[in-house]
C-alpha cells in the first residue's frame, strides 16, 4: 500500500466513527428520551404508542454530519501526516 494514501483512509475511517457517535448522540438518545425505540432498519423512532416520533431537526443533522464528516477527516489526515513525516 501507498504509504502516502494511509492517512487518508485513516481520516476516512475516523469520520465514519465520529459521525455514527454524533448520530447517536443526537437521534437515538433524543427517541429514548421521548420513551420511545429506535429502529435501526428504517431509522425512525416508534413510540410506545405506536406512533411515529419526527424530532424536526433530520434536515439540520444531515448537514452537520456533512460539516463533521469533512472536518474530522482533512484534521485527522493532516495530523498523521505531520506526526508520519509523509510528504503530501
């Protein structure tokens, strides 16, 4: 493998992780809070009554999943690459 292409991926792999945390931190906790379950499969929260509970902030959460996602990643490569000495 390229040495110069693993920071990269690193910061990839990372973002992933931070935006699944975020994403729980902000969905999942929010369904439970209201006493409801959150269903993986379909990605929405069922109330013990069996409706559906829409939070309202979706739209808002998409984007800052975007914003993290970049920010994570470009923070995490270029820090490996200063502590790695790899040129870019």
């Amino acid at each position: 493998m390229n040495k110069a292409v693993l920071p990269t991926l690193l910061g990839a792999f990372t973002s992933l992780l931070a935006i699944w945390a975020l994403h729980t931190f902000l969905m999942v906790n929010d369904c439970i809070n209201q006493g409801g379950e959150f269903e993986y499969a379909t990605a929405k929260c069922l109330l013990k009554d069996g409706q559906l509970y829409d939070s309202g902030i979706a739209e808002y959460v998409l984007a800052l999943y975007f914003v993290v996602g970049f920010g994570v990643s470009f923070f995490v490569s270029k820090l490996l690459r200063k502590w790695l000495n790899i040129p870019r």
